[in-house]
DNA sequence: GACATCATGGACCGATCGTTCCAAATATGA
DNA sequence: TCATATTTGGAACGATCGGTCCATGATGTC
C-alpha cells in the first residue's frame, strides 16, 4: 500500500481508453475498467472523481493525440498533404491490437448516452479534426492550388467523411485494398485546378 | 388483462425502435422498453423471448426497411438514381423527431456489445446496402454509363462511406446545405465518361 | 353458464451497477 | 522515532440490471 501514488498515470490512462475505446461508455463497467487499469475503485475515483470524470480524461487524451498525429503529417503540396494524412489512419496489421473504429466517431454515436461533459468532449474533437481539414483547404487556397469558390466549409466535411468512413468501414469488413481505393475516390473531390 | 393479444406487433416494435436507435442495446433498459412498448414484461418477454430477441427482431426490421426506400429510388440514369438515393436519406427536418444518426452505424459501432445474432443482423444489413450500391453501378457498367475499369467494389464502399457520412454527420453539427454538398463532392467520385 | 386457455400486471430473483467508506499500510517531515 | 498525510485494498451501500414466476381475469368453446 501507499503514501505515494503507485500507478504511472498514462498507463492508466492506456488501459482504460482500451476498454472505453474497445466497449463505448455505457458497456464499460467500473470493474471492467478498474481491472484493465491495475488499481482499486478507490484509487481510481481519488484520481477521476467518478466514471464520467474518467471518460472525459480518456476521451481527451485520445482526441488530442488524434489531433497531434493529424498536425504531424507534412507534403510538398496541401493536396499530397491531405492524402498522406488519410493514408496515415489506414487501420494496419501492426495496430491490429488496437479496437476498431475511431473513438470519437463511437462516442459521436452514443452521444445521448453521454454524461454532458463527454458530449461537449466528443464534439470538439471532431470539430477540432474538421478545423485541420479547413486549415490546410485554406492555405490551399491561399497558395493557388485550390480555387477559392471550391467552397472549403463542404470540402471539410466532405473529408471528415472520408476519415471516418476509412476507421469504421473495416468492421463492415473493408479490406486494406479497398479503403486505399476510398482514399482514391474521396480525393477526386479535390478540383483539378 | 387478457386472453387475446392486446397489442400491435407492428406500433410496439416501432416504439423499441426508437429507444434502441436513440440509445443503441447496451443503454436500453428492459423498463425503458416496456414503458415505451406499452406492455409488461411478461409480454414482452412471451413475444421477444429476451431482450437479445427484441433487438434482432427490431435491428432487422429497420434494416428491411432502409433497403426497401432505397432500391425504391428511381432515375433516369444509374448516376442520377444514385445521387437521388442519396438525397432521399438527408436528414429532413420533417424527421426531426426520429434519433439521430443510423442505427446500423450505431449497431455496427457498438458491434463488440452486441450478442451473436445481433452482429450478424447489423453486418448483413450494411452488406445489403452495400449489394445495392454494387447492383446499381454493374447496371451502369453495363449500360456503357460506368466504364468497366471503375472499379465497383470500391465505389460501392465509398458510396456507402457517402451514405453513412451524410446520415451521422448532423450529430457533428453539419448543416443541410453542407451535406448537401457533401454528396455533390461524393458523387464526383464517379468517372466522367 | 362452466371450463380450459392464455395474455397480462406486478411482485420477486440473484447479479451487477456506480459509488462510498474505512481500516491497513506506507512515505514524508520533524 | 514519532506524528501526520495520503494511497491502498476490500467490504459494503442502495439502485438498477435482465429475467422468472404466478395469481388474475378476459376470451373462445361447448
């Protein structure tokens, strides 16, 4: 026992974006989680207050570093750009541990199950994922490589689309080879000059 | 009480629609069935068997219908049929009051919660709307609208991305003149002669 | 009008839910 | 070394979960 917190707080962390990301937030029980995480219902309601607070942390965390990963990807032009970034989120066979589909795009599902706070998390990671889209259409425009009556706000959504449509079809049983075939198509959106 | 059925089969599975669509299966309460059903336990559970019965039953009676609205769509081209099923499932404001989102969407998203038969319910309904998708561009291929190196499977999967993107996108905060535009964008996936 | 049938309402079951609480154990500061 | 602070494991809470059971009373048949 203690007098020093024993838990490295991103593991726990890990371990429970495991089990929210793998079962959503209603099937998620407080064992399940306090079992995948390696301590006690005390030292987790100590540290996250409740399961909501819990969630929320979780939640975060994953929508931050979905954001991250989406800033991180670079191109000579927007265009190869915003493909190489879809290309970045094709599930692969090393992630194959992870659980299917995009956490976000599942707690978006349930969001009238949510606690209020969760809900106003789930959102803004979205809206912060269509930001980026909006911000690279932008400078696109900016640069010349898009006209800009392309019409950015449609193009946004229109690519949100395409990445979700890219981390959930595989569990409608999309193979590797046709989800690239979806990037294909969705990049025909963008205007050939 | 009773000695013949008392209520319709057809207004009670309705009414478990509702509530498995706006909360998924996991969320849904047996009480929060019945009280919406408008029958006891004992009927629900003489009916459904359980509330894995109910669920299937519910799950596959909407898939049924969402497959019959689209293949009752028409067109004059398979192009133009297309784009017209996909606006015959924009988010209209004269359904507002249904939930929010697809239910197989849903379903598929929580697929990890769901038991056996539910899975396998939820997945042949996407499949099924994706045989359409694949149906109407063969015709198109054959016809000489599609040329025969488009790649079928793949736009049926990018159709179905089209599909589920307009239906779930609303709970992201997308408007109807985006989504709108969001099928404009899909629909250039298809080859220009 | 008596009887068999069967759906109904509601009490009830054990299990599990999220949450609280407390005694035991350890680290820290003097 | 002693007092204090703080985290830990685990027992326990009331509420709700999915599912069962039975007395009740309406129905159809003779």
């Amino acid at each position: 026992m203690s007098g020093k917190r024993q838990f490295d707080e991103t593991s726990v962390i890990n371990a429970a974006m495991d089990v929210f990301w793998r079962h959503g937030y209603a099937a998620s029980s407080v064992d399940q989680l306090t079992t995948a995480m390696g301590l006690s219902r005390s030292s987790l309601y100590k540290r996250f207050r409740d399961k909501d607070g819990l969630f929320r942390e979780v939640l975060s965390t994953y929508a931050e570093r979905v954001v991250r990963r989406m800033r991180a990807i670079q191109g000579d032009t927007r265009r190869s750009q915003l493909e190489a970034l879809l290309h970045e989120f094709l599930p692969n066979d090393a992630k194959a541990a992870r659980p299917k589909g995009c956490m976000l795009a599942r707690s978006c599902a349930e969001m009238a199950d949510l606690p209020l706070e969760g809900q106003a998390v789930a959102l803004e990671g979205l809206t912060r994922q269509r930001a980026i889209f909006r911000e690279i259409l932008r400078e696109a425009v900016a640069n010349g490589e898009l006209p800009s009556a392309a019409g950015i706000d449609g193009l946004a959504w229109h690519f949100l689309g395409v990445l979700q449509a890219i981390m959930n079809l595989p569990q409608a049983g999309a193979s590797g080879r046709e989800l690239r075939r979806v990037i294909d198509l969705g990049m025909s959106a963008w205007p050939l000059k």
